[in-house]
C-alpha cells in the first residue's frame, strides 16, 4: 500500500504534536480541539496516550496541523463515540402581558 498522497506519511504523531505546541501553545491549542489532554496539566506525554487512543480526537489535531502548514486538507470525518456540541439555547419566548402580573417578566 502506498502513501503517495498522504501528507503525513512519515511524520511522528510526537513531532506533529510538539510542532503545533511550538506554533500555537498550549492554551492556543486547548481553545482549538477542546479536549482535557490540552486544557488540564497539558503534556505531550499525556496528550500522546490520549491520541493513540481516540481516532477522533487525532484526526482533529492531524487536520489542524496540515491547515497549519498549508497542506491538502481530507473531508471531515464522523465518529459515533466522539462527544456532541453543545445545543444552542433557545431564547426564552415573551409572556403575554397578563402573565407578566401574575409572574414577573423572568
């Protein structure tokens, strides 16, 4: 099998890791794939074992990089096991009038 058309072949996930720590910081990075491996006491250590582990987690620090670097971007994958965004909040509708005196407008 062949890696021709895959801009990663043999680069480290160790170096892509430590080069996007470099460009953009933990705090930087943490804002960007919000995942606890960058948030809470970030390491490349840690962060390493959690990637290994979570292709979607991965797969969001890999496409991160190669947006770094200006390299060919793959289409966006789905995971059943990766956690859900938060829903929006709906605002609240208005009370009518007549329920505004009886219970305050909220």
């Amino acid at each position: 099998m062949t890696q021709a058309n895959n801009p990663l072949h043999g680069i480290k996930l160790e170096d892509l890791l430590t080069d996007l720590v470099d460009h953009y910081g933990w705090e930087e990075l943490g804002s960007r794939i919000d995942i606890r491996c960058f948030n809470h006491d970030p390491s490349i250590k840690s962060s390493l074992k959690f990637l290994r582990k979570t292709p979607w987690a991965r797969d969001k620090v890999e496409y991160l990089y190669l947006k770094m670097n200006k390299l060919p971007l793959p289409a966006p994958k789905t995971y059943s096991d990766e956690p859900a965004a938060a829903k929006p909040v709906k605002p609240r509708k208005q009370l009518p009038a007549a329920n505004i005196k009886i219970w305050g407008d909220r």
